[in-house]
C-alpha cells in the first residue's frame, strides 16, 4: 500500500469499525490501571491531605514540607510505572490493531516482550525530547537575553522569532520520530531512531496526517460532551433535593449515578480518542514500508527503506 496522509489520517476510525470491542477493552485497561493506582496511592493521598490543611494560611518551614515532598515521592514513584506500563500496552494494542488485525484477542493487548520494548523505547524518547525542549529553551533565552540587552524592540522580535523556530524544530524532531512505536511492534525489536530514516522527505505529509487526526480527536470529545450531557443530567436529577437534605449516605447514593456516567463516557472517548490519535503513524508505517497489514513474521528492518530528499 502506498502512503496517503489523508488515508492514514482515518484509521483510528476503521480500527473501531473493524473491532468495535477494542473500545470496552481498553476501557478495561484504563479502569484496572486507575483501580490499581488508587489501590496503591490511596493511602498517600489520604495522609497528606491532613498535613496540606494544616498548613492552609501560613508560610511553611522545609522540615514541615518535607513529609508532603516525601509523600509526593512515593506517589510519583507508584504512578510513574504503572503510567509507562498502560502507555506501552495501549500504545503496542493500537499498532497491533493496524499491523495485525487478525491477532485481536483481549482487545489486542499483550504483556510481552513488544511492551518492554515499546516502554524501553518510548522512555528513552522522552528524555531525549526533555532534553531538547531544556537546550531549545536554554539557546531562546540566551539569544533573546542577549540581543535584548542591546536593544528592547530588538530583543522581544528576536524572542518571538527564536521561540517559534525552536517550537518548530522541536515539532520536526517529534514527526521524524514519530514511528518508532509502530517499527518497534511490526519488526520485534528495539528502535530508538530508525524512524528518522523513515520519515525523510514525508514531514509536511506526517504533519498534515497528524494536524488532521488531532483536529478530529477534538471532534470525538465535543460530540462526547454531547451524547454525555443529556445522561449527565439524567443522573443529576433530584440532586439538588438530596444534597439539602445533608444526610451523607443519601449523598453518596445521589453522586454515585453522576460518577459512573462521567467516568463511563471518559473512558469511551479516551479510548476513541487514543485510536484516533496513534492508528494513523501505524497506518502511515504500512504505507511508507509498502507492506499491507497481519504481518506474520519480523519485517525488512526501516534502514533498507530509502526515503525522498529531506526537508
């Protein structure tokens, strides 16, 4: 298949229509992964919210902050794991979706060998573009100081002109290497930048394909927020009556319809909108590789694909 961006752009939407399941799937995903996090972080929270109101309308010592730093620790500590591991299973099952759409049991979700490396790749990657943004903003500053010492018009032109050069490095840099994921899961093995080789020559086109799915990843959460309301208020009705009353358990028992539509219609449009926002660099893989999908064994590696000129 050759690569279309505007083809690509929609594949979110064919993987829903191919397996509508995927959706209550990875729903599952996330309620487990948040179940699991307030399992574990629960206790945390609940004994630092004493100590903040405690500390309401004054100015803190270090000694008196330090249980709250610690207790921050240990939650970051928790979550920050838990995050990588659904991150590297949804973003692995989303691939998976469009390289193999015939392997679609649990929702295409695995815990294998492909997580770890999707989660080993994806971590490496994100220090490396932490990195950039410091030294991007590190060399805006610096010019911008540096000219604006000499001259204020000058200086604030030069920031502006600076800033959005280095917004726009840092939004190549994320496109050339935006199909790591999908290289990672298609060719079994670890690929921290063979995307760039890949995408040479294709960035106006990725960058379309993607303006274009994140322009409908906003769609898919205004018309959620439509569907949502009307179900919003039916589960608020009598709220108000209930809440005069003051007595906790008829409280609880009120929230508690509320609570499961908000977090059932969060769950479907996250889960629509992750679809929307990733299939496309998997269908974008296929396309520039000119491979079709259900790959059934490890692929030519994306270094034997030559590209077109270079931006």
């Amino acid at each position: 298949m050759a690569f279309s961006a505007t083809e690509s752009a929609f594949e979110g939407f064919r993987v829903v229509r191919r397996n509508p399941l995927v959706i209550l799937w990875w729903s599952l995903a996330y309620l487990i992964f948040f179940a699991v996090l307030l399992a574990a972080v629960g206790g945390p929270i609940l004994a630092m919210l004493p100590q903040l109101q405690a500390l309401e309308g004054s100015e803190p010592s270090m000694d008196e902050l330090m249980p709250i730093l610690n207790l921050y620790g240990t939650i970051l500590l928790i979550a920050m794991p838990l995050g990588i591991l659904l991150g590297a299973v949804l973003n692995a099952a989303v691939a998976r979706s469009v390289l193999s759409p015939g392997s679609s049991a649990f929702g295409f979700m695995r815990l294998g060998m492909d997580e770890v490396r999707v989660a080993v790749v994806t971590f490496v990657l994100a220090l490396v573009f932490i990195a950039i943004y410091v030294a991007l903003v590190g060399v805006v500053a610096a010019a911008t100081m540096a000219v604006y010492s000499a001259n204020e018009g000058a200086g604030v032109a030069v920031g502006i002109l600076a800033g959005l050069t280095a917004i726009f490095i840092f939004i190549w840099m994320a496109i050339r290497l935006s199909l790591a994921v999908p290289i990672v899961v298609a060719e079994n093995r670890f690929a921290f930048f063979d995307s760039w080789g890949l995408t040479k020559g294709r960035f106006w086109s990725l960058l379309g394909m993607t303006l274009i799915a994140f322009v409908m990843a906003i769609v898919v959460s205004v018309l959620g927020a439509i569907i949502a309301m009307p179900l919003q208020f039916m589960g608020m009705a009598g709220f108000e009556e209930t809440i005069s009353g003051g007595e906790m358990e008829s409280i609880l028992a009120a929230i508690g319809p509320v609570v499961i539509v908000a977090v059932v219609v969060n769950l479907i449009i996250s889960t629509l909108q992750f679809a929307v926002l990733y299939a496309p660099f998997a269908s974008a893989y296929l396309g520039l590789t000119g491979r079709g999908g259900d790959l059934e064994s490890p692929v030519e590696p994306v270094a034997a694909v030559s590209g077109e000129p270079d931006l």
